[in-house]
C-alpha cells in the first residue's frame, strides 16, 4: 500500500488520446519522475506526495492510478489468477468496502461488467481468505477504488487514487448535456501555449469551459483544490499532508495578467457561462459577452489569442447548414483578428475544410468518442495570406 513512508513506485496518470504530450509536459513541471507518455497514458513514478501533487494540480489527465498488477489476458480464470496476486487484505480494514471501474477493451472481455465482477470475487476471495470477512461493493463512495484497464494487450489492474474523474472540478453540477470535458478544454489551451500572460477570446463559448479553464490557468490555480479525492480514503492517507499540498498551491495563485473574454450569441449559453464561472470563483477574471462571432472584433485590438470550439452539426442538414458558418467565421478571423492566433477545435473535417484558410497546425484530439482536430491559424495584418506551412 502506497503511504507518506513508501518509497518512489511506478504511477500511471490516464488522459484522452492526443493529450498525452502535454499531460507529460504538467507532470515534469511538478517535478515528477521517470516521465514516459503512451497510448492515453502517461508513466511516472514517486509516493503519496506525487499522487496528492497530481490529483491537485494536473489539467489534462483524467485519473491518477497506482498500478499493482499487469500481464496478459485470455479468458475470465486468468483475469481472476492476475487480481488474486495482489495483497488487497494490506489495502483494506475490516468493515471497508471496494468498486471496481473499466477502462478500455478488450476481444476477452466484450461484456465489462463481467470482466469488473471477476476482479471484484478475486478480491473479496482473497481478503475471505487471508483476513476472514468480505468487502463488500460500494459504487457511490467506496473505500478503495480499483481500476481495471483492458486491452487487447496488457491488462493491468491498480488503484485509482481520483474518484470521480479530474475533469470534475467541483464547480459545475453534472449531467445535462454534455459541453467539452474540463480537461480537454485544458488540453487545448496548454497545446496553444496559453499561460495566461496573453489576451484570450473564446468567441464561441457555450457554457464557458474554455474561459474557465483559461482563467485558472491564468491564476495560477491549481484545478484539483475545491475537491475531494479516492485516495483520501486509503488506509495510508496523510490528511496533514495533503492540506498542506492544497495551502501550498493555494499560495501560488495571483491575479489574470491579461484580458479573458467569453462571447456567445445565445442568451442561454452566456448566462450558464456567468453561472459557471461563479460556481468556479473566476468570474472576476473573465468578461462575458452576449455578441455574434461573425462580428469579431478583439477588445485589444490586435494579437493575442483566439481559442474556441465552433457547433458541428450531428444531422446531415444542420452539417450543410453549418458550411455557410464556418465559411463566414474563416472570412472574420482573416479580416478582422489582425495579428491574432487562432485555435479551432473542430469535430467535422467537412466543415473545418470550410473554414477556407491554411491551417499552420493540426492536432489529432478526441472529445469523448469523436475524433476532433485542433487547428491553428496564423493571422496576418494586411493583405498577407496565412501561413502556408504544413
Ligand atoms: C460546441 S458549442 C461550444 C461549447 C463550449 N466550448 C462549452 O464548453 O460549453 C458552440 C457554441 O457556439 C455558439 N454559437 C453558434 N453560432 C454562433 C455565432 N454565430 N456567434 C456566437 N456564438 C455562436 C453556440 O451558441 C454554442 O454555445
């Protein structure tokens, strides 16, 4: 069990696909070691300093894991022989009680629900076992949350440190329809080398995820404070420790260096904005606006940074609808944002080739299952024409 006396051990923080790169760049800024991107991964290693560290401070990762075992998978016994060789009567006091969360897949396991029962028996039998009671399963609030991730190559189970994933801040109820995830938002920003010290324009803003997240970065705020994690249940939490971590991040915070503006044509849209950015303690760093994009204007002028996820249309017609949009906003940010640098985060390569200027840089990214490219625009003064790189 991983406690403040434990020495330095392998540690897995998960993210989406194409945020891999930049959730390593956050991880080495805190110190952390041995840093080693995968597949919507990305390995590092130390104690329950790093853990707390991570789950307080990461903006692009979506859990924080303590692997414990991994190996090759065929069939439901070796998936039961790999859990049982974990020490879970170690992890767990009498009366606790554990969950078990799938990520992943795997051709072994087409049913998850099975795979996650297998893990938990293995578990419960062992604790039987070694201890003489049984956990028993809790879903909502478990004692210890164990994460098993499938794939068609190594299974690896552990120890997931979060809970609910990072993208929940703790500042917006959840549920509802589902606008970009925190972390993505995040992701997005780091990848156009927002630090906060340049003005931003998101002109599309929904329900303000991107202005929100640009707002603590630009604060220095660290996005896991204002919430609770799994491992502050383990046996071998440290609460002394941990509030420490969250007083020292606290003290890092300062003031926006720079204008964050949050636009939306639908009245809706901008007051969840308003609301949202309450919720999240930024509101005074962020100037909320009910304005139509294909009216851009920058509130500075000139330069800076335009970062915004445009609507893809789901049905055929509202796609066709949308070329027209999409068309117009390429024609406003080539005409009316001189100097700027713009960030598209497009979900249909049909529109974003409407767009109709060179894209300096296309970033693979997925938005839960949907394939989305990050695009980047180089805005010129004057009659010079985008950037013609590739
Ligand atoms: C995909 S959503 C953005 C979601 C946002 N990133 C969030 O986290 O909630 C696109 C947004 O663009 C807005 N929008 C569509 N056309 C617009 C226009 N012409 N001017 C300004 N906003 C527009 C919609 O109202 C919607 O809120």
């Amino acid at each position: 069990m991983i406690d403040a006396g434990s020495s330095p051990r392998p540690l897995v923080a998960t993210c989406s696909r194409g945020l891999e790169e930049v959730l390593a760049d956050e991880l080495r800024a805190l110190g952390a070691a041995d840093v080693a991107p995968g597949r919507g991964v990305v390995g590092f290693s130390g104690g329950l300093e790093a853990v707390y560290s991570a789950n307080l401070r990461l903006r692009t990762a979506a859990r924080v894991v303590v692997p414990l075992a991994s190996g090759r998978v065929a069939d439901r016994d070796q998936l039961y022989g790999l859990a049982s060789t974990v020490p879970w009567q170690d992890m767990l006091v009498r009366g606790q009680t554990i969950a078990v969360e799938v990520a992943g897949r795997s051709p072994a396991f087409a049913n998850t629900v099975f795979a996650a029962q297998v893990v938990k028996d293995a578990v419960v039998d062992r604790v039987r076992d070694r201890q003489g009671w049984r956990p028993s399963v809790d879903r909502g609030a478990p004692d210890l949350a164990i994460h098993l991730h499938l794939s068609d190559r190594l299974t690896a189970i552990g120890l997931d440190s979060t809970g609910e994933v990072l993208a929940h801040r703790g500042y917006r109820p959840r549920g509802g329809p589902a606008p970009l995830s925190e972390s993505l938002a995040a992701g997005v920003l780091l990848l156009a080398g927002y630090d906060g010290t340049e003005p931003l324009l998101d002109p599309l803003c929904g329900t303000g995820t991107i202005a929100v997240e640009a707002a603590l970065i630009a604060t220095r705020t660290a996005p896991g404070v204002r919430r609770r994690f799994a491992c502050e249940r383990w046996t071998g939490h440290d609460a002394g420790l941990l509030a420490e971590l969250r007083r020292a991040a606290d003290g890092e915070r300062r003031d926006a260096p720079a204008p964050i503006v949050a636009r939306d044509r639908d009245q809706r849209a901008v007051e969840a904005a308003v609301r949202n950015l309450e919720a999240a303690g930024m509101s005074r760093w962020v100037a909320v606006e009910r304005r139509d994009a294909l009216d851009l204007e920058l509130p500075w002028g000139s330069g800076g940074l335009i970062v915004g996820n445009p609507p893809y249309g789901k049905r055929l017609g509202e796609t066709e609808q949308l070329g027209g949009f999409y068309e117009r906003l390429g024609d406003q940010l080539k005409q009316r944002a001189a100097d700027a640098t713009a960030w598209l985060l497009v979900g249909n390569r049909e529109l974003a080739n409407r767009i109709g200027l060179r894209a300096a840089r296309r970033i693979p990214l997925f938005n839960g299952p949907i394939e989305c490219r990050l695009l980047k625009y180089e805005l010129y003064r004057g009659s010079r024409k985008p950037s013609q790189s590739s």
